[in-house]
C-alpha cells in the first residue's frame, strides 16, 4: 500500500538540509522484491524555504500535492563542493536501484580500469545494462573490497551515510542495487561528482542513455542523468539524479517517486521535471572552480 504525503494546499514543504537503481540481476524490473526495513523509516527534517526560489519550489510542491497516493520529492544543489541541499516532498529513504551504478561505474575508473572496463561502463550508464553492472562489480573484488571500493566514491561525493551491500540481501536482485540511498546525500554526492577526479568518463556516459530511458531529466537539453527503477513491497520506486547545465554554471538534481507502476512514476518524474523547466532560472548553479 502507497503512504499519502501530508500537504498543507497545494505546495510541498520545502527541505533544506546540510547533511546529504539497480535493477535486478536476473529478473526483469518489473518484479517484486522486498526492501529492507530502513527503507521504510521516514526522517523528520527541519523545514524552511528560499525566497530566491520561491516559484521553483511552488511549481515543484503543486506536482507533489497533485499526487497524495504516492511519495514524490526532489531535490538539488549547485554543483561544487559548498552548496545547500533544497528539497520538495517527502524524502523517504528508498532503494537505490540503478543509480548506484554511478558511482560504482566511478570506483572502477578510481581502480584504474576505466579503459579496459569502458564497455561495461557504457552499458551501465547508457542502458542501465544489469549484467555489465555485475562485471563491474566483480572487477573491484570480493564484495566487502567491492563495497568498500564504492562506499569510498560515495565519500568523495560529500556522502558519508550510505553503506552499501557487500552480499546479497534480497535474493535474485544485486547487492549494491539494495543500497539505501537518501534523496539528499544523493543530491550532494552529484553536486560533487562533475569535480571528481576520474568522473569525465562517468559523466560523459550519463549523457548518452538510450531511447526509452529518457524520461525526467531526459527532458532537459544538454542534462547528464542515470535511473533507477524497481518493485518494492511499499509500491513501486522510480528514482534519477542529474546534473543540469546552467548559462552560468550547473545545477544537480535528484528526484524520487513511490507510486503504483513504473508508468505512473516515470509520468510524475515528467511533471516534475516540466516544472523545473518552468523555473529554471531560479535554479542554484556552481562549478568546480
């Protein structure tokens, strides 16, 4: 059963913390699995609002009040390694899915692999090819060196709370895909990601992914983005993070949706992507100067 947002009329509380898809292996997304139970938790954050972005987060907020069957949030940071978190909705800690394959694909390169390992960092990035994530996996060792080896990309990125699975915890789907990933370390991690020493060949890849993956951030001319996707026993999670091109700089932006299909999360990721078009220019950019 999809939890209801509590919306006060028609905007979203606004977010603004300091701190912060895989695909399964063998069976299609579309699959159900099971989460572990801290995906479940939710936190209690402080709320506030920017008054430079006070139409960006309303137009966000009517999008997220327009759907109370499902968790909607989004959230975004200039890139760099100083700026803000801002979030709209309600960041439930969720799975990562397939967009831990970003910095798994980054701890290869880091391993200085990234040449020999290009094909499967390609397939990982553009098609969110599950197989070639496994190589990946496989080629930084055992799963605790794996684990470790991704874990230690994550703490480049600014994020130090996400632990991710050394084995396998949900039978047939990858360990790093059930990585609890929060919406705002996630935000954080790719503000920083552009400035990160071996991120070009990453970054790059993250702006070719093929057709019928470009929904969301797809939207956006020039965007460098990775999905992820699954079926959890709270509904189904549709998750993507981003880096936005500015005329003055780039912007990152993570968003995430629970709702009841896979469709019907990729249409809210739409919406809210339309919404940020909208209001683009009140978006927070920086660089990695």
């Amino acid at each position: 059963m999809i939890r209801r947002l509590g919306v006060v009329g028609a905007i979203a509380s606004i977010v603004v913390t300091t701190a912060c898809s895989q695909q399964p292996t063998a069976t299609p997304a579309t699959s159900t699995t099971r989460t572990s139970s801290s995906t479940s938790r939710a936190t209690t954050p402080t709320s506030s609002t920017t008054p430079a972005s006070r139409d960006l987060t309303r137009a966000l907020g009517r999008v997220v009040a327009g759907h109370p069957g499902a968790d909607v949030a989004v959230a975004w940071a200039p890139v760099g390694t100083k700026g803000r978190v801002q979030v709209v909705g309600d960041a439930q800690p969720l799975v990562a899915w397939s967009t831990i394959k970003v910095p798994l694909s980054l701890a290869v390169v880091r391993a200085g692999h990234g040449a020999s390992m290009s094909g499967d960092i390609e397939l990982a990035l553009t098609a969110s090819d599950n197989e070639a994530a496994s190589r990946l996996w496989a080629d930084l060792g055992s799963g605790p060196e794996a684990s470790r080896a991704v874990e230690e990309q994550l703490h480049r990125g600014r994020d130090r709370r996400t632990g991710v699975p050394a084995e396998v915890t949900v039978p047939g789907y990858s360990p790093f895909g059930q990585a609890v990933w929060r919406l705002t370390d996630q935000a954080r991690f790719t503000a920083t990601l552009p400035c990160l020493a071996g991120s070009t060949r990453v970054t790059e890849a993250m702006g070719r992914v093929v057709d019928g993956q470009r929904w969301g951030l797809g939207g956006v001319d020039g965007a460098r983005y990775k999905g992820g996707w699954g079926s959890t026993p709270d509904g189904y999670v549709v998750r993507q993070l981003g880096i936005v091109p500015g005329t003055k700089g780039e912007t990152a932006v993570a968003l995430q949706v629970r709702a009841g299909t896979h469709e019907e999360g990729t249409t809210i990721a739409d919406e809210l992507v339309r919404a940020l078009r909208q209001e683009r220019a009140q978006l927070p950019v920086g660089s990695c100067g």
